[in-house]
C-alpha cells in the first residue's frame, strides 16, 4: 500500500521504481549482514536478533509516517532501513527454525506459511483494511494510515507467535540443552 499511496501522492513511476530497486538491495544487504555477523559471532545470535528487530522496527516506524513526510531521501531511506533489519532478521529466525526442525519437524515448514500467508491473506486482508477504511469515510490519508496500522500489527504478530512456539517447544523439550 506504500506504492498505492506515491501514487496518489503524484511520484513518478521512475521514482517507485528506484525506491523498490533501493529497497530490494537493502534487504540482499541485510541477508548478507546478518549471514556474515552470525558467522563472525555464532554465540550473539539472541543479540543480532534483536538488533535487527530494532532496525526493522525503526523502518517500520518510519514507513507509518509517510502521510505526512513527502521528503524524497525520507521516502527512499524509509523501505531501506525496513527491508534491511526485515531481511536481516528473516535469515536469524529462518536459521533458528531450521535448526529446531528436528524437535518439531512442522517449524521448517514455517517460513513457508508465513510467506503463503504474507502474500495471500495478507494482501487481501489489507485490501479489505482500505476499502473499509475508504468505505467509513476516511481520506486516502488516513486509510491508508489506518491498512498500514493493520499491516504491521498482523507483521508483528507472526514473530510473537514463533517466540511463543519455541518457548512451548522448550517447556515440552527440557532435554534438548535448550
């Protein structure tokens, strides 16, 4: 919905463009940071974790203030940060259930539902989150404030869920050195 609102807002479709290309190597950027970190440091994985959590948790802050910064370097700094810690943290946690997968063989399959579910459900559940918001008579300013609110809660949802299955895994598996 960022794209749909520099639409609105009158980008040029050369800017979205660049602002997508930007972003997609910054999360390239990210996954190579964080592969890189881990290697460097394989007993801080909690840590860089977190510190990418930060990182996207910042981007994401600054993504919600888009209607009301139409700053051009905010705009292609905002999906750069974002997809930087997103990516960075992806590739962690990814790691993470991978490595668990043989305590709880479905968690390798995570990774996949929640692409599935990011891609498909998601999309339509915001496009259902706009049109209510347009349909209550909000401006395309505040409907789009009102999906992008929707979207990052449902995005902050998943990591809590992975954090309240590994921690049930622990409690059903004291054995494992966890």
């Amino acid at each position: 919905f960022d794209t749909a609102f520099l639409v609105h807002a009158q980008h040029t479709q050369a800017f979205i463009a660049d602002r997508a290309t930007l972003g997609a190597a910054a999360q390239i950027a990210g996954t190579i940071v964080a592969g890189a970190l881990l290697h460097r440091y394989p007993l801080r994985e909690s840590a860089l974790r977190t510190a990418f959590a930060l990182v996207a948790l910042a981007g994401v802050a600054m993504l919600a203030a888009y209607p009301w910064v139409d700053s051009v370097p905010y705009l292609l700094a905002a999906p750069a940060v974002e997809g930087f810690g997103a990516a960075g943290l992806t590739v962690l946690l990814c790691l993470a259930l991978v490595r668990d997968a043989h305590v709880h063989p479905l968690l390798a399959a995570l990774p996949s539902m929640a692409i599935m579910l990011g891609t498909e459900f998601g999309l339509e559940l915001l496009q259902m989150a706009f049109a209510a918001a347009s349909a209550i008579g909000l401006d395309a300013t505040k409907a789009y404030a009102a999906t992008f609110a929707a979207q990052a809660g449902v995005a902050m949802l998943v990591p809590l869920l992975l954090l309240v299955a590994a921690r049930s895994g622990r409690a059903v598996h004291p054995a494992r050195g966890s």
